[in-house]
C-alpha cells in the first residue's frame, strides 16, 4: 500500500475524539487527508483535547444514534473513505449502561451502513469492532474470522450482535444491490498506546497512578494478552480501506487485528516491563468480582497477512518503548506530546 493515496481523499471517522479515533486522526492530517469527524464531545482530559490544534479537521458533535442527522452528513459530505470507531468502548461502563451500549455499538452500525447506503459515489467503509466478539473458548490457536461469535458479558454481546449485524445488512441490502459502496469489519484486540486515560484499563490506570506515586491495583495477573501498539492496528484499518477501495473481492469480508508476534505475555509481565521508567512505581494485586475477564484471547491473523499483506512492525520491547516513553513525556517532561513523532518513526519500520 501507498500512503499516499490518502492524500486529498475526502476521508469520514467516526469516533475521532476517542483514543483510537484521535490517533486516526493525526495520522490521516499527516496523509493530507481531508477528514470530516463525528463524535461527541471529548472529555477534558482527552488525547483529542492535546493535538486538535495540530491537526486538519472538520469537527461535528452529535451522537450517531441520531440516523437522521447522520445520514444527511454522509450525503452531503460525500466521503472516498469512512473509518467507523465509534463506540462504547468501555467493558465496566456496559453493566452500567447497557441500553446505551447497545445503541451505541449495535443500532450505531446499522444508522452509519443505512446512510451510506444512499450515497452515489464509490466509497469503502471499514467497521471497527473488536476482538470480543468471539465466543471466549480460551483457544491457543487464536480465533479465526469464521469462529463462532458470542458474549457472555454485555459488552462482548454487543460486538458480536455488531457483527452479525454488519453481515445480514450486507446480504440483504448491498450483495449484488449496491455498486458503489464496499464495506468490511475490523477486529482488533488489547490495543495500547499513549494518550489513553480510559478507566479500568491496565495501562491508563497505571500512568494515571505511578503518575502520583500511588500504588495500582492490578486484576488478573496471569492472564495473557496479544499487546498491540495502536498503530498497529491503525495500520491494518488503513490497508483494509485501501484494499477495499481498490478491489471489490473482499466487500463484506471481516479482517483480524493483533499482534501474533506477542503471545503468552502476562499482565504482569507487561507491567514489569513498562514499569521500568517510572521509578516509583508500585502495585499490587486485587481480584474484582464487578465482571469476568478472559485468560487468554489471541486472534490469528493468517487471513490478514495473506489477502491484505499486512504484518506487525513492533515486537514487545519496541511497544513498550512507544508506550512508556509517550507517557514519561507527558508527565515528566511538561506535557510534551509524542504522538506525530511515534506516527512517523512506526511509518519508517
């Protein structure tokens, strides 16, 4: 793929003011993209918040639920590309707001596929979901794109009726119907990165902590996960949409995310690991009864490699080293912010 294709397409992201979405974004203004964001507002102490001065955007606040007012954004912005991140992201935040959830990362999908429906132009879509939409087996060969989905908890079952979603909207209103919009999803699992303040998520809820030299508490210790530097899997949406927009082989297909290089690192290994440049750091180990996390949850990315030709850039030292050392700049160094110089060095690997 060439980076350049990007420049001057007219490119529409949802969820720009989340963490994902807001790196999307300062990569897309790096690419000359013209982009068109939809979210709600960020919250003050937000990534967004620390580069949206930096960055080419058109902003939009409004809720996506609102199908009205999305469809007429779509239609009269006429996007080459759509980036759909937004989402209730948030595992905890589901048992509290499980209707919203489900708005959000369900009815969402289908208001964004409705609307683009209606456009006359060609354009290609990448769906971002996430690896929880599988069906937890606790399997070490990794889920492939056909393994069956489902959720125990609710925010898992929203992604997997996310998918299930996109699939049946697809055979029914745009297989063989449609001949210019080509659409897919993206299932990208454990994605860390600098920036991220999210609550009850290891890594934000260490800096946040070690930031003010106080102890974190830390769930699950033992279990493993396929850590990924957000570029990563920014990396594989950008190939996917590129994919899409020049070859119509793969409009409906469903696309695996993760970092196959990082398998059977723990929590606390990780932690160990990216402790290291905060001196003061410190924490201990608490079980939580507020919901069930996975052991292990590793996607195989064969189809990924093969079909769009994309691979991992970064082993585990190198992650760490982009996440640890964006963090120690923000709050050893005066708030300095490392996010377009971490975009150009991963775009030289």
């Amino acid at each position: 793929m060439n980076y350049n294709f990007f420049n001057n397409k007219k490119i529409l992201l949802t969820g720009h003011t989340g963490f994902k979405g807001s790196w999307l974004a300062c990569w897309l203004s790096l690419l000359g993209s013209k982009v068109l964001g939809i979210s709600l507002k960020p919250e003050k102490h937000s990534h967004f918040n620390l580069i949206k001065n930096k960055i080419k955007i058109k902003n939009k606040f409004f809720d996506i639920r609102d199908e009205k007012k999305l469809k007429k954004t779509i239609i009269n912005f006429k996007p080459d590309i759509v980036f759909h991140l937004a989402a209730q992201a948030i595992v905890s935040n589901s048992f509290n707001k499980p209707k919203f959830t489900y708005e959000t990362n369900v009815i969402g999908i289908f208001n964004i596929l409705n609307s683009l429906s209606f456009l006359k132009k060609k354009c290609s879509a990448v769906i971002i979901t996430s690896d929880k939409c599988y069906k937890n087996k606790e399997l070490k060969r990794g889920y492939h794109e056909k393994d069956e989905l489902g959720g125990t908890d609710f925010y898992s079952s929203s992604k997997a009726s996310a998918e299930i979603l996109f699939s049946s909207f697809f055979r029914s209103f745009l297989y063989n119907k449609n001949p210019f919009l080509r659409v897919a999803t993206a299932r990208a699992g454990n994605v860390v990165g600098g920036g991220d303040w999210s609550k009850d998520r290891l890594i934000p809820d260490c800096m946040r902590m070690w930031s003010k030299n106080k102890v974190v508490e830390i769930r699950n210790p033992k279990s493993t996960r396929p850590w990924q530097h957000v570029l990563e899997a920014l990396n594989g949406y950008l190939i996917l949409a590129y994919n899409l927009y020049k070859n119509k082989k793969n409009n409906g297909e469903s696309f695996n995310f993760s970092n196959s290089q990082i398998t059977n690192y723990s929590v606390k290994k990780f932690i160990k690991k990216i402790s290291i440049k905060f001196k003061n750091a410190k924490w201990r180990i608490k079980k939580s009864g507020k919901f069930k996390e996975s052991n292990l949850l590793q996607l195989n990315n064969n189809k990924s490699k093969k079909v769009l030709k994309w691979k991992n850039k970064m082993k585990i030292n190198e992650t760490i080293e982009f996440v640890s050392e964006w963090y120690y700049s923000f709050y050893k160094k005066q708030k300095k912010v490392l996010t377009f110089q971490q975009i150009k060095k991963f775009m030289e690997l």
